[in-house]
C-alpha cells in the first residue's frame, strides 16, 4: 500500500504537468481562433486547375513587368489582358465556392480549435473531434486526476500538517533523542539517584 501511493502521486504529479501544457496552449490558441467570415472551399476536382490558373497569372504579371520596363508596351498590354481575363475567371470560382463560416473556438479540455456554429458541417467537425484519440486521452486525464485528488483527500494524504503553538525554549524538542531538555534532565536526575542508592 505504501509503495501504491507513492506510485501515484507520481503518477498523478505527472498528469498535472500534462493538464498544465493543455491548459497553456489553449491560452496561447485563443489569440489564433479565427472570427465568424466566409470561406472559399474548392472542391477536389477542382483545385487542381485553380491553382493552375492562379500560377499562370502571376506569372503573365511578372512577365509583363519585365516588357514594360524594356519599353515593350504593346507587349506588355497583350499579357495584361491575358492576365485580366484569367482573373476574372478566379473570382467567378472564387464566389461560386465561398461560404459563411460561422469562426472556430477552442476545446478546453485538449486544446484543439475547432469549428463553432451549428451548420451541419461545424457539427459534425465537432462530432469528429469529440471521438478524436487526442480528445478522448485529455478526457481520461483530466478524469483520473479528479479520482486521484478524491481518494488521496479521503485518505488525507495532502493535508497540510496542523501548525503546533509555540513552545518555550524549555520545552523544544532536543534534536538528539526528541525529548524537550527539561525532561531529559529529569530523567538524567533520576537515573542517578536509582544508581546511588544501589
């Protein structure tokens, strides 16, 4: 039993320090929760010719940089209007596939952020993350250091010791034996006695 509860007040000093890390990051995290917006979600399919289209632009933009500073004109009006119309072609994508995003907060038990809001995609994001293995260890965590601070409570393994009144001199305790120097006398008078009268 002894040894069991040195185990876990070890045991439990270490989950404290883990809670600690958790409870810090969610501070540190509160400053990067992004606010109620909207967002642009491309789909899958897509994406890959809308970043193609997105690279191609700058690249006419820079391009035509270059002509005009070498006094090409005409041809650094042509690329202009190619990149012009690829533009266009990006914010029509862009609108087409933008969507209130009703901002994230973050989970205080594991620190993670996560999508506020009750659309169905926020729900089932937050649905996700409830069943997440992060989620679920932080949970028990946090659970065993209730249980671990209760029994050791009951037990009154962290009381603090209760503070005894001040004693005269002659009553402290002799760091030798434990004994107050008071006593030790009597009784040092009292075992010469019992030796003289033998």
């Amino acid at each position: 039993a002894k040894y069991r509860l040195q185990y876990e007040k070890e045991f439990l000093a270490y989950l404290e320090e883990l809670v600690t890390e958790a409870d810090n990051w969610v501070e540190r995290e509160k400053g990067n929760v992004r606010g109620p917006g909207s967002q642009v979600v491309i789909p899958v399919d897509q994406k890959p010719k809308y970043d193609q289209q997105i690279e191609q632009q700058q690249k006419l933009l820079a391009e035509s940089e270059r002509l005009a500073e070498n006094l090409d004109v005409d041809g650094a009006k042509s690329l202009m209007q190619q990149a012009a119309a690829l533009q266009t072609a990006i914010d029509e994508v862009k609108k087409k596939y933008t969507f209130p995003y009703d901002g994230q907060e973050i989970c205080l038990t594991c620190g993670v952020r996560v999508m506020s809001g009750e659309s169905q995609e926020a729900v089932n994001k937050r649905g996700s993350h409830l069943m997440s293995k992060m989620h679920h260890g932080y949970t028990k965590i946090r659970a065993t250091i209730a249980e671990l601070k209760a029994k050791h409570s009951e037990m009154g393994v962290f009381e603090e010791p209760k503070q005894e009144a001040e004693k005269p001199e002659k009553d402290k305790p002799d760091a030798r034996n434990g004994r107050s120097p008071e006593r030790a006398a009597r009784r040092l008078r009292s075992r010469s006695r019992g030796h003289r009268s033998r």
